[in-house]
C-alpha cells in the first residue's frame, strides 16, 4: 500500500477549543489561507458550534469532528450516521471493540471517516494504571491498533511517540493521527507524550493536531504559518 496522498497544506489540523462560535469564526478568519483542516471538540460543540462543520466544509475546508463515541453500538451507530449528514471528514471513537465495529458499519456509504483513539496523549504509563489498566501505554497503543486494523477502522489518533511503530502495523491502510504536537520552547501544558512538527512527521504521522501553540499565539497566522513551513521541510 502506497502512503496517503495527502496534500502538504491539509496535514495541519487546528483544534478550535475556543468558547463559541463567534470565538471560532474570528480565529478562522485570522488564520484564512494558512489553515485548510480544523478540529471541532468538546468546548465549541457543547456551544453550538457543530453547525460550523457544515459551514466549514461549504467554504472548502475539512472539518475533524472530535467528540470521542463511547457508549452502547445503537448509541452510537445514531450519532456516527448524524456527524456523516453534516459533512465532516474525519469522527472520533474511543478503540474499543464494540464502539469500533458499530461506528463502522454506521459510516458506510457517507464520505466519513472513523478514527479510533487508542490512548489519550495527556496519558503515561502511570495514568493508564492509575485507570485500571495493567498494559503500559505502548503495548496497549498496539494493541488496539491492531483490533481497530481488522475491524476496518480508517484512522488512529495516537501520540506522534507511537506513530513509527504504528506504521509498521497498519502499514499505509489507515491515517496516523497525531495531536501532542508542541514546536520547540512551547508549553507542554497537560501534554504528556509530545514531539515537535517536524519530529512527528518524520515518525510517519500523517496529520498534526495543534491547538494551543496557534490558537493562544500572540499571532495565530505566524504561528500555523512556522508550522505549515516545518511540515514542509520535513517532507521534502
Ligand atoms: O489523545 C488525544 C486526543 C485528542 N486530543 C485533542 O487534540 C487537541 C490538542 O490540543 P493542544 O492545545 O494542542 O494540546 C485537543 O483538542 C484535544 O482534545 C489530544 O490532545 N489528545
């Protein structure tokens, strides 16, 4: 399987973890050309802000709907099939079996894409025990890649640290998506397992999720401009 024919400029996704749809507009028109992707989570959904997927994806953009399914397969085969009418390239699920399969099925025939979130970027190995879990956080990264593989999930969202292991399990069949992107001297925040733009691209990511290091920038364009330029060179 040949890699991801993807264009070098929607490689950025830029998380819009702001408080409102008014919020969400004036940083998407202050970052205008440099940004063509944008994430939408918890902050801006619970706020109203879902309709800007479909708004967003009108004007060109793609849109990356983060709400993380997690519950019963009817559940969430509902809301899989209600993210799909918006227009949204890419949804999340949390990378459990049955979540997985029920996302799957659900998103056939639309134009959306399921990625599975293996283990939360803001986790170690201490968190994951702390949660229950015996596995470290690498074993169980691989090892529910491998279940989201057979159960034909599009993508992963993983931290960049996992993404050259990653690639060598699922090869170029599914999309590496990675957020604990942080560029040189940025503030690490309640990131855990970091790399830098250009780190994280040469680790085999396809997509860099950044949200604080652009959207709390003194200048947002400069800062997705220094992004866009460091995804590049580490392509070329
Ligand atoms: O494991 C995960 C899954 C999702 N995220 C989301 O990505 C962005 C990262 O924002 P920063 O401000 O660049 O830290 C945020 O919306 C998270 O919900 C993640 O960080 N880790």
């Amino acid at each position: 399987m040949q890699p991801a024919d993807i264009a070098t400029r929607d490689r950025l996704i830029v998380a819009l973890d702001l408080p409102g749809v008014t919020e969400a507009e004036a940083m998407i028109a202050r970052l205008g050309d440099s940004v063509r992707f944008y994430k939408i989570g918890y902050q801006l959904a619970y706020a109203g802000g879902l309709p800007l997927t479909q708004q967003l994806a009108k004007s060109g953009k793609k849109v990356f709907v983060d709400l993380k399914l997690h519950d019963i397969s009817n559940t969430v085969a509902r809301g899989v099939e209600s993210v799909a009418k918006l227009g949204a390239t890419f949804l999340t699920v949390h990378a459990y079996p049955q979540t997985m399969k029920a996302a799957v099925e659900a998103r056939a025939g639309s134009g959306l894409k399921i990625l599975a979130v293996t283990v939360l970027t803001s986790y170690d190995d201490g968190d994951l025990h702390a949660a229950g879990y015996r596995l470290n956080v690498s074993d169980l990264v691989e090892a529910r890649a491998q279940q989201a593989q057979v159960l034909g999930v599009d993508g992963l969202v993983s931290s960049p640290e996992e993404a050259a292991v990653l690639r060598k399990i699922v090869g170029h069949q599914m999309r590496l998506v990675t957020p604990g992107i942080r560029p040189a001297g940025a503030a690490t925040g309640d990131q855990k397992r970091i790399m830098t733009p250009a780190r994280a691209i040469a680790a085999g990511a396809d997509y860099l999720v950044v949200g604080r290091p652009i959207t709390e920038a003194a200048d947002p364009k400069a800062a997705a401009d220094a992004i866009q330029a460091e995804i590049k060179q580490a392509l070329a």
